[in-house]
C-alpha cells in the first residue's frame, strides 16, 4: 500500500532558529522537488523564539507540524546549561515521541517512511529503531563540527585535562587542525553535567542510518572523503551533502512594506559600504563589550547596520529562546550621545532584523557575525566577507573554518586575555581591515569565489538535489522491504 502513497518522513528538531529554519527549508525542497510530505515536530516545552521561521504558514497537504507535550525541568539547577536544558527535555520527550510516531504509523497514509532527529536529538533515534522505522540525524552544522561530536567519547576516555589544556591540536580525519578551546563550547568544563550528556550524544549519533547535513562538498571536501573512508568501513553511517538548505531573500521592497526600515536605510547608502553586524537569533554581550563594540564601531568611520540586544552579563546566548520579554526598543543601553553622533553613518535595528535580505543588499560589504552556521552558510551566498566574532555551541569551530586556516573568507577579532572583551580599538581597526584594507579584499575575493561555489552546489539537479534524490531513493527502497512493513 506505501507505494501508492507519497513518502513521509517525520522531522524532530531542538529549539532556536538556526534549528528550525534549516529544517523548514528542508521539508520545503522535499515536497517541492521530491514528492516527500513532511510532519516537522517540535518540543512545547522549549518555547521558541518570537522570530522562529512561521510554522504557521507551512504549504497545507505537504508540510505538517505537531508539538510535543511540554515536560517539567524544573528541578534542574538554576545555572543548568542551556544544552542541558534541551537534552532533558529531549530525555523525558522520548514517551510522547513514542506515542505520537505510533499514531502516526496507524494513521498517516504512508506510515512513517523514515524519521529524522536534528543535531541535539539522537537519543530519538531509539524509539524509531525500536518502531522499525529507518532514521536519520538532519545536522544544520558543518560535517567537521559532526566530526568533532562524535570523537567526544573518545576524547572523554583518552584525555583527563580541560580541553584547551591539550598538549596538541586535535586533529581528525580530513578536518582542520582543532585547538581544544575550539570544539564545542559544552565540553570546555569538565565538571560541567553537560560534559556527560555530549559523550551520550556522541554514542547516540552512532543508531542511526545515515547523516543528512547542511553543507555543501565545495565546502568541505576532505572532510567528506575522509568520512566516507570511515563510512565504507562500517565506522559511521554515510553522510549526505545537501546543502546549503538557505532562503532565497524576499524582493527589497516587499521587506520595506513589512514595516522594515532598515531596507529603505540601505537603498541610500553606496555599494559594498554598509559594516553588517549580527549575533545570531539569541546572542548577547556583556555591557562592557557593547559599549566596546559601538565605540569601536563609531571610531571606525565605516557605515554600520547593528542588530542590538539589550547587554547580559551572565550569558551570551540569553536571548537564544526569546530572552528578554520584549527587548528594549528605545536603545537607552548604547553608550550617551551614540545614536545621535553616528546617525549620519549608522543605523541601529532592536532584537531582530531580516538578515539574508541584508545580507543580498548591493549596500553590504562585510558581515561582523557570530559565526553560526546558518548565519556562515548565509554570507557564503551572499558573497560577503565575514569578521569573526564567535559566542557559545561550535562557533569558535565555524570562525576557523572561515578564516585563513580554512576557507579564508572571514577575518577575526581578537578578544583580551584577561577578560575576554574586544576593545575598541581593535573593533575599530579590524571593521576598517575587513571593509577597505587588504586582507579585507582577500577575504572578499574568497568570499565571491565560494558565493559561485554555493550557487553550483544549489542549481536545479545539482549536486544537492541528487545528494537529497538519493537519500528519498532510500527511503523508497526500505518503504517497500519488508522488514520495515514487519516493524511498521
Ligand atoms: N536571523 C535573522 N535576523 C536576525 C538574527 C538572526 O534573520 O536579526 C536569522 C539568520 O538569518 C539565521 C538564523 O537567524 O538564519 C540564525 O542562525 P545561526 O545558525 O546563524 O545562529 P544561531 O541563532 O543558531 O546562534
């Protein structure tokens, strides 16, 4: 009876943007291009961000959502890590989970063809394994930082230091050279609960049928050959190339009708001019460090767009899930006089801006990002080079593999050592480098190279629409053995 049926997969994906949106775009290419339908399930009790692409206006009959019942962790202590937060609420999911992919199964024309956990998920995995249903992890992040995720157990057991205390760089199979104060932010402190719960997530990743991730083999093409080394041999499960899952930008003028001023600021403003400064759907500084950056901003002499967050001492991701109830529009935390002194060079935006239309601006010529992966994927498109100001997850990874060691379209600020903050100076000197200095040009050349690479990557019948045609060809074929009908 499948057969008749078009396929349908089951999507499971941690909260935040940088999560959620990559997934959209992925179910929208599935029933697009490949005649899948898509039921996208989120989790209640991780509630998510006032700017999360709009799961509301999801095409009808292809795309379907469904959330989760919110779970209690209130017993977590208060200074719980944010991934720790996720990875509880994933555990004590893992019923409802059950319950609903049942459901689904009995009552979805199709069954449940194949289901796929995201980067935080996999211990979801299990239950689909125990339902008979073919799984996936759909990873929005680079293959490397995937790399460096599953070797967290062995890390855990082969080392006993802080991370950045390694003698050496971690060096694995067809991936930059790592300095330990590089991977993953939630395995920098031993002692940390979260440390744990990342070696699980490691060994978690290892049930599951193959990698679905958001990158493209451009991008990242000895990573790939080494994986599929390790792959053939039975070590991992292949992975899949079938990015870079990005929306196309709404036209200009469509975005100013949305009440978005910034797109009228930018039609004024000259040609590749415009200093771009963005932290991600949820990042945050501290005060002293926004006082830093707009000073270190005004002092440049370069025209600035900067999506402000009110300034959070304690935590740089504090807006990740909404943060603060509603912002402060009024900007009364930039430093005195600022706004009225820069009026003539700089806009500042509250909370949230449309990025990937900014970035698309014929105005736009750098981007001082955080370096999340949706955020570097964006900039790849666009053609515009980055300076590299990375806060918490993988982003110190993404920032190497950005800058010179790696792809070269990104430059890097360099933060003090005593307290962590970028001086003014240094924003200042490194905003002129990246916009009008040499390395600036460099970066820019190299940021329009893979802008052309990115664009192959996506054609119709190019390499991403054949890596996802032969991930949906799996799926067929399992749909219709019969260990699955057994299972289903
Ligand atoms: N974004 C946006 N406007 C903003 C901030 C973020 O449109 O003001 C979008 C951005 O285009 C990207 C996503 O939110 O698609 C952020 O994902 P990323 O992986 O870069 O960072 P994260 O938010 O996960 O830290």
């Amino acid at each position: 009876a499948q057969a008749v049926h078009a396929p349908h997969v089951v999507v499971l994906t941690s909260p935040g943007v940088g999560h959620v949106a990559p997934v959209v775009e992925l179910a929208t290419r599935l029933a697009a291009h490949h005649g899948v339908t898509t039921t996208i399930v989120t989790y209640g009790s991780l509630s998510s961000p006032a700017h999360s692409p709009s799961l509301a206006s999801l095409p009808a009959g292809t795309i379907s959502t469904a959330a989760l019942p919110a779970v209690a962790v209130d017993d977590l202590p208060s200074d719980a890590h944010i991934v720790t937060r996720i990875l509880t609420v994933v555990h004590r999911s893992l019923p409802h989970l059950r319950a609903l992919l049942r459901s689904l199964l009995a009552s979805s024309p199709a069954g449940v063809t194949a289901f796929l956990a995201d980067m935080l998920c996999p211990a979801a995995l299990a239950v689909a394994e125990d339902l008979g249903v073919p799984r996936y992890v759909f990873y929005p992040s680079s293959l490397m930082s995937l790399c460096t995720l599953l070797y967290t157990p062995e890390l855990a057991r082969t080392t006993s230091c802080e991370c950045r205390d390694l003698p050496g760089p971690v060096v694995l199979p067809g991936c930059l050279p790592l300095h330990g104060a590089d991977l993953v932010e939630p395995v920098q402190e031993r002692a940390n609960p979260v440390y744990e719960l990342l070696v699980q997530l490691g060994l978690d990743y290892l049930r599951c049928d193959g990698f679905i991730v958001n990158t493209f083999d451009a991008l990242e093409h000895e990573t790939f050959e080494a994986f599929k080394e390790l792959s053939d041999k039975g070590v991992y499960a292949p992975a899949y190339a079938v990015g870079p899952l990005v929306r196309s930008p709404v036209s200009s003028s469509d975005v100013a009708a949305s009440g978005h001023r910034c797109m009228t600021w930018l039609d004024a403003q000259p040609d590749g001019s415009v200093l771009y400064v963005c932290f991600g759907s949820g990042g945050t500084l501290s005060a002293v460090q926004t006082d830093e950056l707009a000073a270190g901003l005004e002092a440049s002499g370069q025209r600035f767009l900067w999506v402000a967050r009110v300034p959070n001492d304690m935590d740089n991701c504090a807006s990740y899930f909404g943060g603060e109830e509603d912002g402060d529009d009024t900007l009364g935390y930039l430093p005195e006089g600022f706004l009225e002194r820069t009026k003539a060079v700089g806009l500042v935006v509250p909370e949230w801006a449309p990025q990937v239309e900014i970035l698309g601006h014929r105005a736009v010529g750098g981007f001082v990002s955080h370096c999340g992966w949706n955020s570097a994927l964006e900039t790849m498109a666009a053609g515009v080079p980055v300076l590299a100001w990375p806060l918490f997850a993988e982003q110190r990874m993404n920032a190497v593999k950005l800058g010179s060691e790696g792809l070269g379209l990104a430059l890097r600020v360099t933060a003090r050592e005593e307290d962590g903050v970028v001086p003014r100076d240094e924003v200042a000197m490194a905003a002129r480098e990246l916009m009008v200095g040499e390395k600036g040009a460099v970066a820019r050349r190299k940021a329009r190279e893979l802008q052309e690479k990115a664009r192959k990557a996506s054609v119709p019948g190019g390499p991403a629409h054949r890596a996802l045609a032969a991930v949906v060809d799996m799926w067929k074929c399992a749909a219709a053995s019969p260990a699955v009908a057994a299972g289903a």
